[in-house]
C-alpha cells in the first residue's frame, strides 16, 4: 500500500513539476468544506524543526495544508504566503505551513515529500489525511484553485 501512495505521489509532483499547473486533483464539490471561517490571517508555521511536527499536528487535527515551498534564492514568497493565507480562510480545517527547501535542517521532510526540484516559491495542498494532492506555482495560481485540490469526503 506505501509504495502504491508513494509511486502516485511521485507521479503527481512530477506532472506538477513539468507544467507547472494543477498537478491532480480528486476533488469533485468543495462546498462540504469551504465554508467561510471568522478567522484573521493564521500563523504562517515557519522555522527549521517545526516544519515535520506541524505537518504531523495538522494530520491528527484533520487540517488541509496549504505548503507554501520558499528557497533561499527563490522572489515573491510574501506573494506565495498571502495566497495561502487567502486559501486557508476559505477552508474551516486547514492551515499554512512555510518551508524552505534550501534549509538542512529540512532536509527529511523536502526528502519525504519529494520536493527538492520544485519550483519555488509553489504551493502544495496536502490532504486532511497528510496525502499531497496536488499544487502549483505560486505565481499561476488563486485561492479558489488551491481549495479545490483539496479532496471531498465520499459519502
């Protein structure tokens, strides 16, 4: 089952790597979960070590994850978090994490999640269920485009 998750997740950065557009997406209706929330601006969750323990909180918590991938050479990453930041008030569960994939201390997580050749700054939806599904280059992308990447429940 793993290496089944890991060869379609591997398939899914891929293609979201060459085009650079909406890399997959399960979703069908998100009006089950696009309520929007009474919340200011989250805490962008930033810093090394962090990074791994907040995935893993927000997988516990069922929150969505707008993953907001900076490098150290990479421009226009307030631009990339504010669009996070928009995405994440349209979905009631859901948080921003920011992580740079220059940084060593990030190396496990950039490894787990098979992003080291993405372009930066690019934002990736992560699953409730801690599954990436899906994700595009901070500059081609909205708010509206990064919710619907988040998949529905199955009724």
């Amino acid at each position: 089952m793993k290496k089944s998750i890991k060869l379609c997740f591997a398939i899914v950065l891929t293609f979201a790597m060459s085009t650079g557009v909406q890399a997959c997406s399960s979703a069908s209706s998100n009006s089950d979960k696009t309520d929007v929330k009474e919340k200011s601006t989250e805490n962008v969750i930033s810093g090394t070590g962090t990074i791994k323990t907040a995935l893993d909180k927000a997988k516990s918590e069922g929150k969505a994850v707008f993953l907001v991938i900076t490098s150290n050479a990479s421009t226009g990453n307030e631009g990339a978090v504010t669009k996070a930041n928009e995405a994440n008030k349209l979905v009631k569960k859901s948080t921003v994490i920011q992580i740079n994939k220059d940084e060593t201390a990030n190396s496990d997580v950039v490894a787990s999640l098979g992003i080291a050749g993405v372009p930066a700054p690019f934002i990736l939806v992560i699953s409730p269920k801690g599954i990436a599904t899906g994700g595009y280059a901070a500059a081609n992308t909205t708010a509206d485009m990064l919710v619907k990447l988040i998949p529905s429940p199955k009724n």
